[in-house]
C-alpha cells in the first residue's frame, strides 16, 4: 500500500513517463539498463511498485553495511560479494527452486565505471531457473522510462545478445557517456557464458 503510494507520487511529480510493456506475469529477470546513474536505482523501484512487480535485486556487498542492510533487504537487495560472484547465480536459483517468485532486477552493465562488457550472471541465472528475460530501460532521450518485451533465451548466446543489442541501440542513460554496450566477454566462444 505505502509502495504503491509513493510510486503514484513519484510518477505524478516525476519528468519520466512510464511506457511500454505490461509486468511480466511469471517469475522473470529484469535487465536494467542502460545502468549509467545512481538514479537508475529510484526508477527502477518506481517502476516495479507502479506495475505490482515484487522485485528482488543485486547490489555490492558494501551497500548492506550497517544500519543500511536492514533498509536495503526490504527494498528487495540481495548483497552480492565481487570475489565470488557465481555464489549470488546458485543462491538465486535455489530460491528461484524453492518457489519464490519475484521479478530479479540486473544491471548487467555493473558498477558505472569504465569498462567494456556486460556482466553474464543474468543469462546465467535465466538459463539455469528457466526464467525470461525482461528488457527494462531509461531513455533520456525520450524522458521514458518502463519495460520492453519478455522473452525466453535460446542458449545461442549471439543471437540472444543481438537481439538485446537490437532493443537498446537507441536508449540513452541519465550520463549518456558512461553507457557500455550490451555484449558479453565470450558471447562467441559457445557454450555458457562465464564472468
């Protein structure tokens, strides 16, 4: 209830305006990108509490340090340790296993500095729980905000990736400057993907 409040004022007072998709209906992770502002983080909220979407999310460890853990794990924060990030893409299946259903927000992009790849622990974690990806973005170009189309991943790590590619060619971050393009380390190499 509070949620849903805060987001209709979020959204009555906001410039962005909220289009595209309906939420998924089924347990999906949700790519939020072009991932280039710590703002990213409040619309990506607004977002999930406008359209009733439970969300669960992945943030470095260090934001779950001291009075903000308690803060972070009821926003929906699961705390994720850079030195062993395939830990966090077993716990997620398992709870994915045990029936928990909620919509895994991403941001393959990782942190917002330089660098060129996106992180694969979304493709991991969709293959492995049988989940569909759902493209969420930002546009500044646009001021638009929401969720683009859900689909399955096929395992042909390319074409999956061609077709994200496709879909964010044309949205633009709060800092347009730092957006990396959505592509994998060994999105050729075959086989799954690896960090």
């Amino acid at each position: 209830m509070l949620r849903r409040l805060m987001s209709r004022v979020f959204w009555a007072c906001s410039r962005w305006r909220l289009v595209g998709e309906p939420a998924p209906n089924r347990p999906t992770v949700i790519i939020g990108a072009p991932h280039t502002s710590n703002w990213d983080f409040v619309i990506m909220l607004a977002i999930a509490w406008r359209l009733g979407i439970d969300v669960r999310w992945l943030g470095k460890k260090s934001l779950f340090a001291g009075w903000r853990e308690s803060i972070m794990r009821r926003l929906g924060g699961i705390p994720v340790d850079r030195s062993d990030p395939g830990r966090v893409v077993g716990e997620v299946v398992e709870r994915v296993k045990a029936g928990e259903v909620f919509g895994l927000v991403v941001t393959p992009d990782g942190t917002r500095g330089p660098h060129e790849y996106w992180k694969s622990g979304f493709y991991r974690i969709a293959r492995e729980t049988g989940m569909p990806v759902t493209l969420g973005f930002v546009d500044r170009t646009t001021m638009t905000t929401g969720l683009g189309p859900t689909f399955e991943l096929t395992g042909d790590v390319a074409a999956d990736m061609d077709r994200i590619r496709a879909f964010y060619a044309d949205k633009a971050g709060l800092r347009p400057e730092r957006r990396v393009e959505p592509r994998l380390r060994d999105e050729h190499a075959g086989g799954a993907p690896s960090d």
